[in-house]
C-alpha cells in the first residue's frame, strides 16, 4: 500500500484540502446534532433508548467522515479508496475476520485476567433491551468508527507521510503521534492518568501500525481495533470512559497500571501469531 503513494496526484495541497474537507463533514454532522431534538432525550438509564442514543450519536460522525473520506479521495486525489487499503486488488476479508476474532479472544483474556485479580472491582450491569440494543449499535458502527481511524492514520496519514520522510517507520511512529494526540481529550486520560492513558493509546498505534506495514494492508489492524472497541463496549463500562454504554460489567475501579502492563503483552503475542499465521518474512520488513 505505500508503494501507491509514489504514483501521481499526491501533491501535497490534496492531502490538506481532504483533511479540510473531512473536519467540516463531521463538523457539520456535529452541528446538527447539537441543535437537532434528539439530543434532548434524558441520560438516564430508565430511558430504554437514553444512553443508546447517546452512544449512536457518538459513533455516527464516524461513518460521516468515512463517507467524506471516500468522496475526497475519489474527487480530489482521483483513485479508488482500496488505494490506501492494500497493495492488492481487492479487501482481504480473510485477513480482517482473522485479525478481529484473535483480538477479540485477547481482549476476553485480558477482561478475565481483570476479573481474578480484581474480583471486588466489577457489577454484573446486564439491563435487558438496552444491551441488545446496544449490540446491534456496536456492531454496526464500531467497525466503521475503527475503520475510518485505520484510513486515516494507517493509510491516508502513513502513506502521506512516507511520501515526505521516505521511510515508511518514521511515517508510522509520527501517525502513532498523531493518532495519541487526537485521543489526548478524551477523559480516560484525566481520569487513569496521562501516562498510563496516553501509554495505551501510544503502544495500539505503534501496534496497528507495525501489523500494517508487515502486512501491507489495513484488514488486520481494521479487524483487531473493531475488536477491541466492540470487547470493551459489550463487557466493560466505567463512568470515565469516552464511549457509556450499556456493558455486561460496571468496572467500579480502574488499574491502569496492569492495563497498560496487560495491553503490552498482548499485542506483543498478537503481532507474534500474526507473524505465524500469515507467514510474514524478516525481508518484506
């Protein structure tokens, strides 16, 4: 996939005036949102739709800015979106379901890891009709949330900025910085610290990043991110979370410390089964 970042229609003026394009989408949506009735709903969780609504209202932009993402790159750089996909001629479906189903199974280790060594810290929270709700919203929109982050930071942003370093780690370490910085508001990191926050978010964009470029596409890392964002939604829900839903499990108090330690060992047995199971060699690095 980056090799397509050599060919014509790259100037840099394009990647500005989609990335122009892509904010005033979502700004607009945005907009919207915040003057139109239904953000009026209560936030509580005797609504059956309350905090559901909320949640839709929070991922929706998501699928906006990949709709506009979609539009730009085909008016304004002028080819196809699988161009920042892949290096092949079609969506690995494979390779995404592959990356999606190991990481979620990683995610549940690392949730049940929490549960023995925490078992004080968490409330069976399962209410019904909100869940199930809940779980189609995740399933719809989750994916596209993930994929649009994965478009732009591990496609658009890394084949852009290989173009400039002409090195393809540097690229990824400096969209890793990027991909850190846009999730610096979000309040996990006041809440658990921003060492320990911002730590996480640091290591899953070098993570997606490396699974990226090894594998010369985005469906591994799509699948894993959709995994992880649809595990923690449907399990684990907290009062400081970016994302409230109607999870499984309350999560009264958060360790970050063993997080950040948990998260680490498991993308570091992740991109180890990924080499394994897709037969990534040391000279395609």
């Amino acid at each position: 996939m980056l090799s397509k970042s050599e060919n014509e229609k790259n100037e840099w003026w394009r990647y500005l005036l989609t990335l122009f394009f892509l904010v005033f989408a979502i700004f607009l949506w945005q907009l919207f949102a915040e003057f139109s009735l239904i953000t009026k709903i209560e936030f509580d969780d005797k609504n059956p739709v309350g905090k559901n609504i909320f949640f839709l209202l929070a991922t929706f932009p998501f699928a906006i800015g990949f709709l506009a993402l979609l539009f730009a790159f085909k008016i304004i750089h002028q080819k196809p979106l699988l161009g920042i996909i892949n290096d092949f001629q079609k969506f690995r479906w494979k390779h995404f379901f592959k990356g999606f189903g190991l990481w979620f199974l990683i995610s549940l280790m690392i949730i049940q890891s929490n549960f023995i060594f925490f078992p004080d810290g968490f409330m069976f929270n399962f209410q019904g009709s909100h869940f199930f709700l809940m779980v189609l919203i995740s399933l719809i929109f989750i994916p596209i949330q993930a994929g649009f982050e994965e478009l732009i930071f591990r496609g658009y942003l890394l084949q852009g900025l290989n173009q400039i370093a002409n090195n393809k780690w540097v690229a990824m370490i400096l969209t890793t910085l990027l991909f850190a910085a846009v999730h610096a508001s979000n309040p996990e990191v006041k809440a658990f610290g921003e060492f320990f926050a911002m730590g996480q978010y640091l290591f899953m964009g070098l993570l997606f990043g490396y699974v990226t470029i090894k594998d010369k596409g985005l469906e591994i890392a799509w699948g894993a991110h959709a995994a992880n964002n649809i595990c923690l939604s449907l399990f684990i829900t907290n009062e400081s979370f970016a994302l409230q839903t109607h999870a499984l499990f309350l999560q009264h108090e958060v360790y970050p410390t063993f997080d950040l330690i948990s998260l680490i060992f498991a993308g570091g047995c992740f991109a180890f089964i990924c080499w394994l199971i897709f037969k990534w060699k040391k000279e395609e690095s």
